[in-house]
C-alpha cells in the first residue's frame, strides 16, 4: 500500500479521531474509508449527471401500448384522498 500525507482541518481530525476510536479502527484507517465512500457516493451523483445530460438531448419514448396499460392498471386503483 502507498501512503500519502493528507492535511486535515483540526476539527474534522478531532472528529475522525473520536469516531475512528468508536469502531475500533486507526485514524488513517477511518480516513481511507471515508475517502473511499465519498468517491463511491461522488461517482453516483456524476452518473445521475450524465443520465440528466443524455434525456436533456434525448427524450424518453413509452411504447403506446406500454402506456395503456399503465393507465388501465391507474384506473383500477382505489384512490383515498
């Protein structure tokens, strides 16, 4: 594994520290596996733009049948309101 120096504000050290501390883990541990969630969580979100981007130029198309009987199945429904 390739370690790197990583600055940290004081106050969010002092936060990894005391929840790192709460599982049991190192802090370089408990850092490395918030990096990795944020970048899992970040790689979401740039998925999610570019599906935004992709149907912005590309609309969507519901085969007619397929919406029929989407609005059939509607209609069966009891509505409380």
């Amino acid at each position: 594994m390739n370690n790197t120096a990583v600055s940290l504000d004081i106050n969010v050290f002092q936060e990894a520290k005391r929840e790192a501390e709460n599982l049991n883990i190192s802090v370089p541990e408990f850092c490395s596996m918030a990096i990795k969630e944020f970048l899992k969580n970040n790689q979401k979100s740039t998925i999610t733009s570019q599906l935004d981007s992709f149907y912005s130029i590309n609309k969507a198309v519901i085969d007619d049948d397929i919406m029929q009987a989407q609005c059939n199945l509607l209609s069966e429904e009891d509505w409380e309101w």
